[in-house]
C-alpha cells in the first residue's frame, strides 16, 4: 500500500459518501443463501472510528488489504444488510442508517427499495429481522416514518436482539434509538429479546460477541458442512484481523472486552474454512482468515 502518511499533519476525519457499483454481491453457504444489500459507503481518516490503526500501520500492510482502504490510506466502511435464505425463512441481518439519521452517516432513501428487491417475496416476506446490536447503522430500517408514525419496514416479521442488548440501550440509550427504532416494534409486539446464543433454526445462530455492545452478536451459518460468519461489529474492518487489539474505542462499550471478543473468534477463524462476512466490511466483503509469518491476514479468493 502507499507509504506512510505524517500523523502530525492534520487528517480528513468527517466521514464523506464514496459511491460504489450497485450491483450487489451473493454468497452460498451448503443449502444457504446470502446475498448483500448496500446503503452506503464511507471513507474516513482509520483514527475517526480505530485511533490506535495509525496511518503509519495502513501503509505498512500487505496487498491484500488494498480493496479496504484508498490509495491515500482512508478507511472504506461499507453499510449493508445481508438477506439469509435458509430454507423458507428469509431473515435479514441489520437493517443500516434509515433515512432519518442526524449522525455522521447519512442514510439513503432509496435503500429500501433496493432492499425489497433483493428479497424473494419483498418486505412482505421476510421471517426474522436481527439486529447485531443497537447502534443506528444497524437498526435504522427496522422502521420507517409514514403517516406521521414510525411503522415496521418489515411487517410480518419478528425482530430479535439480545436481551442483555435491550436492556443495556433501554438504560443508556446514547445514540438515540429507541424512539424511532425500538419502541414501535416493543410496541406492538413484535420485537423478541432473545439469549446470544439463539437459534433461529437448525442453518442459523446468534453468538455472543459482547465488547462493542453490552450484548453484541455476530450470526453463524452452517449448511452442508459449510460455514459463515457476519460479524457485526465485533470486526469494523479486517485490519484487525491483523491487529485485534486495535479496538472502536470511542464507541465501544467495552473496548477490553471487545478485543477479548476478537482474539477468541480469531482463534476460531483463522485458517478454518469458515467464510466471513464483514457487517462494515467494502467490496469484496467476504474472505477467510488465514495465518501469517507475523499477523493473520484476510484471503478474499473464495
């Protein structure tokens, strides 16, 4: 990658839109389908949201993190959902900004629709709704405003969060979700606080991830032998998977319990076969980890 930038030298750190190709990426895993729906992609100074991934660290990684960053060493952060087709259930794994979000990222409008077409059947169609966790980017089209009310985007569906997520958010709500995002859904009974490690059937699974949240999960998939892993926000980009100690600390809940999070499923994922899905993770967004001379690093030729 290029060469180091001075990291006395002041640093673009306001997140700015980067347009990306509209055509969406799909998976197989066993008898399972994932395909990715994209809001958005941002790029940013990596000390905006990782500020111990200096620039100097950037430079000195190898190719393979190239697709994750700029020529100039800015951080991509894609938001997207992933749609699981597991058999008749269709669920879809965090639901991005919203097109109400006053925060850093903006959401777009036409998100939705784009998302309704990557589902079988439409919004209509859709089982379950999982939220990682409940920070704005994950949770914003849980609902959207019509008729002077927040509404469920996905009607028929039944949305789940850990409990120990809900309750950690109903106590500190910092980034403001609840009201439009939550409460609607508690409202009318259709959101379900579950334990991390639930099973949603006998393809597709919670697993507790805390750190970042008071009870984040990551979603596994299993099929046919195959594995998957949408890690949510227990990984923002794969440079960690070469550097897990380098943690969201401002947005952490807990950054220590967060990089013990990463180094337990690093032990799990590096050199298994399990492809991983990056929740923040730019094009090509799935990889496999593998084992280095030094650090582990991120193989996108699956």
């Amino acid at each position: 990658m290029s060469e180091a930038a001075d990291d006395a030298k002041p640093r673009r750190q306001v997140v700015v839109r980067k347009p990306e190709p509209a055509d969406d990426l799909t998976w197989q895993v066993g008898e399972v389908s994932i395909a990715r729906c994209l809001e958005t992609v941002a790029e940013m100074s990596p000390r905006y949201l990782l500020p111990d991934l200096s620039h100097e660290l950037v430079a000195w990684l190898p190719e393979w993190a190239a697709p994750f960053f700029t020529p100039d060493g800015m951080m991509l952060l894609s938001v997207h959902s992933f749609v699981v087709q597991s058999g008749e259930l269709t669920v879809v794994v965090d639901t991005c900004i919203g097109d109400h979000s006053d925060h850093s990222l903006a959401g777009d409008a036409g998100f939705v629709d784009r998302l309704a077409a990557a589902i079988p059947g439409g919004l209509e169609a859709v089982d379950f709704v999982v939220c990682t966790h409940m920070h704005f980017d994950h949770v914003g089209w849980n609902t959207r405003f019509a008729d002077g009310m927040w509404v469920p985007t996905f009607p028929n569906a039944r949305y789940l969060v850990s409990k120990d997520e809900l309750d950690g958010t109903q106590a500190n709500d910092l980034m403001g979700v609840m009201a439009p995002s939550i409460t609607p859904l508690i409202e009318r009974g259709m959101l379900d606080a579950v334990e991390s490690d639930h099973r949603i059937d006998e393809n597709v699974c919670l697993v507790p991830s805390a750190g970042h949240s008071p009870g984040h999960v990551c979603v596994m998939i299993e099929s046919s032998g195959e594995r998957a892993l949408i890690t949510g926000d227990s990984f923002h980009s794969p440079a960690q998977f070469a550097y897990p100690e380098v943690s969201a600390t401002y947005a952490d809940t807990d950054s220590a319990a967060a990089t013990a999070t990463r180094h337990r499923l690093l032990e799990q994922l590096i050199d298994a076969d399990t492809i991983v899905l990056g929740t923040h993770f730019s094009r090509p967004t799935a990889g496999r980890v593998r084992s280095g001379s030094e650090r582990a690093w991120f193989d996108t030729t699956i």
